[in-house]
C-alpha cells in the first residue's frame, strides 16, 4: 500500500482508495463533500471505462462522477481487486 496520491480516475473498477484532498472552488469542493467525498472516506471505483462519466461507491452511495470532477478528487490507492 503506497500513500501516493492519484486522481480518482487513475483507479480501475474493483479498485479501492481513501479520499485525501479535493481541489477546486469551495462551491465545487462543497458539493463533493455533501455526496460523501470528504478526507478519509474510503471509494470503491466501480465503472471506468477510460473516458465519459465512471461510477465511485462512497459511503454505500454510488456516484456518477464526470471526468474532469473525478480528476479533482486525489486519493491514496488501498487494497483490492487489481482490476
């Protein structure tokens, strides 16, 4: 387990990560943590295809997230499936 941190879409389906920062506008930063996305929370990427929207699990809600949002969200890669 590296603490590297990645953008959300580096992380393939199956993937697990822990939210460490998000970046942006407070208004934006503000809409991420009410869907969950707040330090510490643990996101499972569950559809990525490469390009488009991709599907992250957090805090058993799933969130459709569009790529340039998703590349906002910076997390540390944790244990898994390794896609």
């Amino acid at each position: 387990m590296s603490d590297e941190w990645i953008p959300l879409t580096a992380l393939g389906p199956g993937q697990l990560g822990v939210v460490r920062q998000l970046s942006g506008g407070r208004g934006f930063v503000a809409r991420l943590a009410s869907l969950g996305f707040t330090p510490g929370a643990a996101v499972q990427m569950l559809q990525n295809f490469g390009r488009g929207p991709l599907i992250a699990l957090v805090r058993d809600t799933r969130v459709a997230l569009g790529r340039g949002e998703a590349m906002k969200i910076w997390v540390s890669r944790q244990g898994g499936s390794d896609g």
